[in-house]
C-alpha cells in the first residue's frame, strides 16, 4: 500500500512537472512574439532587411504549401489505408505496411534531400510550390494512412458483415460504409497530418522555399515564403535586427498549430460515427 | 410442410478445426427455428454458412450442401449479391449505419437499384412498421440511426434487413445485447414476421428458444444432436445430452 502510494506521488510530480514545462514553453513562445502582432504584420512584405514589415507572404506560402501537399497526400493515404486494412493477406499490403512504417522513422531532412534530387532536378520542378509540396506530401502520407487503417480496423466487424449480408459487393462495402462509418477519424487524421506539416522547415527548406521573395506565386511552380523556413532565415541570416520578426512568426506559427490541435480534439471528440 | 432448406452432410472448417460435423437437417418455410447449445458448438457458424457471410473468413471452408429452394448455395449461385439479398442476416451487435434513420433502411434498396422518392418512402415506412418501430421514430426519420437505444437499433436493424424483402432471416443471438424489455418486444415482433418469413434464430437463451420456437436445433461440439418440433424436445428430449443441456446440467 505504502510503495503503491510513493509511486502514485511520483507519478503525480512527473507528470505535473512535464505539462507545467510544456505550458512556460508555449507562454514564452507565444507571448514573447505576439506584442508584434499588428495589422501590418500580417498584411505587408517584410521590407528594409527584415527589419520592418510584415510575414504576409509567408503566411500565403505556407497555406498554399500545405493545401497543395494535403491534396495529394489526403486521397493517397486514405486509398492506402484501405488497401491496408481490407486487404491485409495480400503479400503487397505486407510490403507497403513495412514502407509505411520505415517511412515514419525517416529524418526529415533526408526527405527533403530526396524532394530535392527527385522532384526538383530529376522531375525538373526546381525550387518551387510543387516541390515542396509532394515533398511534404510524402511525410504526411504514413500519418493519414496508418490512422485510416487503424480506425477502419477498430469498426466492429459485424458493420462490415451487415453490409456484405444485405447483399452489398466489396467495393460497395467498403465505399458505401467503411469509409463513412471511419470518417470521422480519418478527418482527425488529415488535420494532425495538416498540423505537423505547417511546422516542417528541413523538407521545403530544401525543395520549395526562398528566404524572400518580392512576389506571391504565380502557380505551382514558383518558389514561395513559407512560415518556419522564414523563422530559420530569419535567425540564421539576419541575427539581432530581424529577431523580433523570427519571434512574431514563430508566435504565430504555433498558436495557428494549436488552433488547428484544437480543432482535431473537438472533431475527435465526439467519437461515435 | 414447405422445406425453404435443406442442409445434407455439411461441415464446415476454420483452417484445420472441424467446426460443424457432418449436419444434416431441413428448414421449414415461415416457421421459427432456434439453434441452441454451448459456447463453441458451431450454431454460429452453421447460421453464417446459410448466407455464405463466411466467404469473408479466412481459411474458411466447407464440406457437403445447403440447398436454398433447391439450388446448392456452394455450387449452384452465380449471383452471391442476389442471394444474399434473400437471406438476411441481424448480429449480435446492432449494427446501424453511420447515417439517418431513413437512410439505413432505404440503403439496401438503393443498392439494389430503387431510385423513386415515392417508392423508397414507401418501403422505409413498410419496413419500420414491420419491425415495430415506425411509431417511435416517424417524426425523427432525419436522426442518426446510431443515436437510438439498443432495442431501437436492433428493430432498426431488422427493418434494414426486411427492406431488400428477405425470405429467410437469419438472427445471430440478437437480443444478448438487449435488456429484458427490449428483449421482449423482439421476441414478439419476431413472432409476428415469422408469419411471413423463415426466421432461423440462434440463441444462449433456452427460455427464448421454448417461448417463441416451432422448431429447436441442439447442437453440441459440432454436431446436430437432436431436431424436432419444440413442443416435442421440451416434453421429451430423445437425447439424454440434449435433457441435460435443457435442465441446465451441462451448458
């Protein structure tokens, strides 16, 4: 009972200790840049060598960047999800199941070497939206993938055999109530793909950003802003002048991660359907 | 009498394990028949070998016939969608879609090809009629199906199923998950549709296979004990296993 009790304690104190340490460090973060906040910051180019201005561009770059990335990477990780779940005595599924998961433990700086030597020189897209992007893409497909298939496998399987009992063939099975009743976690997947996307530097550092740049793209294959790489420039290159901009960005960058955290716990949340 | 089934020297096989032990038996048309025995005993499995829902099953396989209105279902189906379509199934659990109410009952339809608003309102409020519930839900037909109570979900359920026009239904233990007033109100709804249907019911519960039974299967480790008229089994089991398992000494 004592010992019990000492762990319990224990517990306790790590616990409150590692959440008090996670807060101070999203207070400091956040509020160290938000007294930057003003219109101008997120509606105008930086301008006089970062020391006035604002990030507007790399606001839009990133969105964009991200938009672009989910497009491919949302519908490719939910086909793989399936595949993964429904067919999982197919030798292939074995095969991607094992790429999926290497495919996480991979640095992110390596993809970015890999966008870089396959999308941008050997496809030709250089450093552009594009680039970036299938770069992005290609971190963010284990995460929606693997969610979808968990959360397809988590359905209890007399749903599945309902469906095949009515009379229903596989790909009606599996589009028609599979994939709706699962729908709701592949969102919340999608979002923490979103999430963890935004804040990537080393994959588009590499691929598709540009430390300034005095237009907004024009398509997908101009090179664009995007928020962390504007932060790494930012505190690389220009030191002490430009580091309130570095700690306004990265203020923004983590209450817009956040809100998008926020939003995957409320959708998540209620989870019966 | 009408046989709708015939089952000649069926086993049936999960990889290696002999599950079902060379039955044979027939199925009587619009008539209640309950599978009973111990956990194990292959009554679950006999039932899903009926609309072949174990195609599904890895390593699944079976031995011998099933004949629906003549036709081995093993050997002579072409169209397995339309056959299954035929006999309809309720689990276990209840399974409503993630969708509305009208939609989970119009959902089969739709598959099969009805696209009227006419027609489809029509078999929706035929269909929850037929399965008692039309008064509870009329005036929430928009509400998700899995918003219901457990009972609600389960007469949903068989509402679904009684909406692509069954013949046979199928009812894997469907009210263990129920409370005894739910319970009850299946028990007489299946009464009343056995009018129409061919219910073929397994079940835990001996007290459910007496009270609503015309016919009782006992099935123990895989093999078909015994067969006959409720009435009959009940008054005087041929069987001494079958006597023990209805008195509760072994189960």
């Amino acid at each position: 009972m004592k010992k019990d009790r000492s762990i319990s304690i224990l517990l306790r104190i790590l616990s409150y200790s590692i959440s008090s340490l996670i807060f101070v460090f999203l207070v400091i973060v956040i509020f160290d840049g938000a007294k930057y906040f003003s219109t101008e910051f997120f509606t105008s180019y930086p301008t006089d060598g970062m020391k006035s201005g604002g990030i507007f561009p790399a606001i839009l770059g990133s969105f964009y960047m991200i938009l672009l990335s989910l497009i491919f990477s949302v519908p490719l990780g939910i086909i793989t999800g399936v595949f993964l779940a429904e067919f999982s005595e197919n030798k292939l599924s074995k095969i991607i199941d094992m790429s999926i998961t290497s495919l996480s433990g991979i640095p992110s700086i390596v993809f970015g070497l890999f966008g870089l030597s396959l999308f941008s020189i050997t496809f030709g897209f250089g450093t552009s939206l594009i680039a970036g992007a299938l770069t992005l893409s290609l971190m963010t497909l284990p995460v929606i993938s693997s969610a979808t298939a968990e959360a397809i496998r988590a359905l209890p399987i007399e749903l599945k055999e309902s469906a095949y009992a009515l009379g229903l063939k596989r790909n009606e099975v599996i589009f028609k109530v599979i994939l709706p009743a699962a729908r709701k976690r592949i969102i919340t997947a999608s979002l923490i793909g979103f999430g963890r996307s935004i804040g990537e530097t080393a994959p588009i550092l590499l691929t598709g950003a540009v430390f300034y740049s005095t237009s907004l793209p024009k398509n997908i294959f101009s090179p664009v802003m995007t928020l962390p790489t504007h932060i790494y420039y930012l505190v690389a290159a220009y030191g002490e002048s430009a580091k309130w901009m570095a700690k306004g960005t990265a203020s923004f960058l983590m209450i817009f991660v956040l809100a998008i955290y926020l939003i995957t716990f409320l959708v998540g949340g209620r989870r019966n359907g | 009498m009408d046989k709708i089934i015939e089952i000649k020297n069926f086993s049936a096989y999960y990889g290696e394990k002999k599950v079902v032990n060379n039955i044979t038996v027939d199925i009587y048309k619009n008539k209640i028949t309950a599978i009973i025995g111990p956990s194990g005993c292959g009554k679950s499995t006999l039932l899903r070998s009926i609309n072949r829902i174990n195609d599904e099953v890895l390593g699944f396989r079976t031995e011998g016939n099933i004949y629906f209105e003549g036709k081995d279902i093993y050997r002579d189906i072409d169209d397995l969608t339309l056959y299954r379509k035929k006999v309809g199934m309720v689990f276990q659990k209840p399974t409503p879609f993630p969708m509305s109410i009208y939609n989970n009952v119009a959902f089969g339809p739709r598959i099969h090809g009805i696209k009227s608003k006419r027609k489809l309102d029509e078999i929706v409020e035929k269909s929850l009629k037929q399965a008692f519930l039309w008064d509870e839900v009329k005036d929430e037909l928009s509400k998700s199906g899995t918003a219901l109570s457990g009972g609600q979900q389960q007469r949903l359920c068989i509402a679904r199923t009684l909406a692509v026009e069954p013949e046979i239904l199928l009812l894997d233990e469907p009210t263990s998950a129920l409370d005894p007033i739910a319970t009850q109100k299946l028990e007489i709804l299946l009464e009343k549709l056995s009018e129409n249907y061919t219910i073929l019911l397994v079940t835990h519960n001996i007290g459910q296979a007496i009270r609503i039974s015309d016919y009782i299967m006992f099935m123990y480790r895989g093999d078909l004990i015994e067969f006959g008229e409720t009435s009959e089994i009940v008054k005087k089991p041929k069987d001494p296993l079958t006597e023990q398992y209805l008195t509760g000494k072994i189960g």
